[in-house]
C-alpha cells in the first residue's frame, strides 16, 4: 500500500508564472491492484508519479511506501523498490545495449556492478522464460541491440525489466501512448497478464477511457491537483467517463 499525505508541490515558486501543482493532496493506492489515474493534459499526472519515483522532489508531504516513508530517498534509492515505464519507448531502456545487457542491467538494480561483469550465464533462462511470456519472439533476439527493436517491442521489454524484481510499486505513465492501435492493445493486455500473475501494486496514466476501465480495478480522475472521481471500474462506464471530462471541458471554456 502506497499513502501520499498532505502532499504540496508548486513550480517556478517565486515568479509570476507560479503553478501550484498539489496542495494538501491525500490518496492511498491499495496493494496488489491497479489503480488507473486519468484527467485532462496538464492536471498533474506525470508530476505524481514524478514526486512518487523521486523524479521530482515535494515541497512537502509524505509518500509512506508499505510503512516506511520514501520521501527523502533519493530517486535511484526508491527506485529499489519501484519499478517504472514510460511514455517514450527510448526511456526505459538503453538502445545501444542488447536485450540481454538491457535484463541484466535490470537484474543488477540497486547492486553495485560493473559493465565488464554486467552478464552472468547462469541467468540466461530466466530471463529467457520472462521473454517467453510476452510471445513476441524477443527470447530468439538475446543479442540485438535495443535500437533495433519496434516500439512495441521495447515497451513491452521495459514492461518486463520493470517488472522482473517485483517492486512493491510499478507506475506506468501512458506506457501504450506512443504505439499504433493494435499494438497498444497487445501491450495492455501483457501489462494486465504481469500485473495479475505478480500480484503487482500498480498506478496507471492512461489517456484511453476504455483502457482506464477495462485493465485497472479503480479509476481516478485528478482535476486542479483534486481527485474528483475515485470508483471501482467494474461500476464505471466509458460514457461516464466522457460525460465528467465533457462538463469539466466546459467549466474551463466559462
Ligand atoms: N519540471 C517542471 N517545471 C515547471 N513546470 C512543470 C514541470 N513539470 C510539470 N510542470 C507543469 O505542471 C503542470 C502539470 O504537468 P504534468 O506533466 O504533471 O501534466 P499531466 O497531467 O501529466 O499532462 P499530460 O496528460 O499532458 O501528460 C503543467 O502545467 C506543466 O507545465
Ligand atoms: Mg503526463
């Protein structure tokens, strides 16, 4: 279980283009479900999950992480602990290393390594067993680089490598984003596949009401650093959905 208490976060604090982000923003995120964070372009969603990974650091507020509080650490010290994939398919991963320099790296997360010794043999079947999962043949391709791999590919790769150390926490910022229909489709339905199988606590962005829906078990919408929404999915419908982003659209027009 995540909890976020009393959370605050503003930019550019001392000019006139101030933006305050969160002020006294409180959620818990349940373990072992995935918790879907929608709402319009700029709420604040990627600076959540920012704040959470230590990317960005609060102005205040506690991020209590299965009991202990993960605030102060540093972003490569919580990174122990989570596991992230983002929207661009060139972050996740390091494109000039292979697939199985990439698993090992993940592998080594939060151990001191050196590149020379960065593979170890006896490891090769497992990764190749987690590679297998995904069904797209990547287990056959040990020693391409990653530049040479499709987007879908690649994320469905950084999906796995964030994955594979079973972090308490796994934050996905539109992680389906960049890829064409059928692939994105693909690659939810793996996410939903690791997510269950490992029981992962997971918070998803997603821009995609139907995918929000239909690969979390809860749904909530932020609005002006404000949960505005907070159901189970199974009682929610994308029309719904729609609805509140269409009064909230017409809010701000006013
Ligand atoms: N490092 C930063 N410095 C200054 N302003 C920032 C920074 N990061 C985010 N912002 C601002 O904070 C606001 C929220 O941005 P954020 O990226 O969290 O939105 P979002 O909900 O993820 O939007 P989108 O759906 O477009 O990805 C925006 O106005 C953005 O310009
Ligand atoms: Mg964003």
């Amino acid at each position: 279980m995540l909890k976020i208490n009393n959370l605050s976060k503003s930019f550019n604090k001392d000019s006139d283009e101030r933006i305050d982000i969160f002020h006294g923003f409180n959620l818990q995120i349940e373990e072992n479900k995935c918790t879907a964070i929608i709402g319009a372009n700029g709420c604040g969603k990627s600076t959540l999950l920012n704040l959470i990974s230590g990317s960005l650091m609060a102005d205040q507020g506690e991020f209590i992480l299965k009991g202990k509080d993960i605030g102060k650490l540093s972003e490569e010290k919580r990174a122990i602990h989570i596991g992230r994939v983002h929207q661009d398919p060139s972050m996740g991963v390091s494109p000039t290393l292979t697939i199985l320099e990439n698993m090992s790296l993940a592998d080594k997360k939060g151990e001191g390594f050196s590149l020379r010794k960065l593979v170890h043999k006896g490891k090769i079947p497992k990764y190749v067993e987690l590679l297998k999962d995904l069904d797209l043949g990547l287990e056959d391709k040990l020693d391409t680089q990653v530049k040479y791999l499709s987007g879908g590919q690649r994320q469905s790769l950084s999906l796995v490598m964030a994955s594979m150390k079973f972090p308490d926490l796994l934050l996905l910022d539109e992680h389906t984003a960049a890829l064409d229909p059928k692939t994105s489709h693909v690659v939810m339905k793996k996410t939903k596949e690791l997510i269950e199988k490992y029981k992962m606590t997971t918070i998803m962005i997603s821009h995609n009401m139907k995918d929000a829906i239909d690969y979390s078990d809860r749904v909530i919408m932020l609005d002006k650093g404000q949960v505005i929404l907070d159901k189970p999915s199974k009682d929610l419908t994308e029309e719904e959905l729609m609805d509140i982003y269409r009064k909230k659209l017409v809010e701000h027009l006013m």
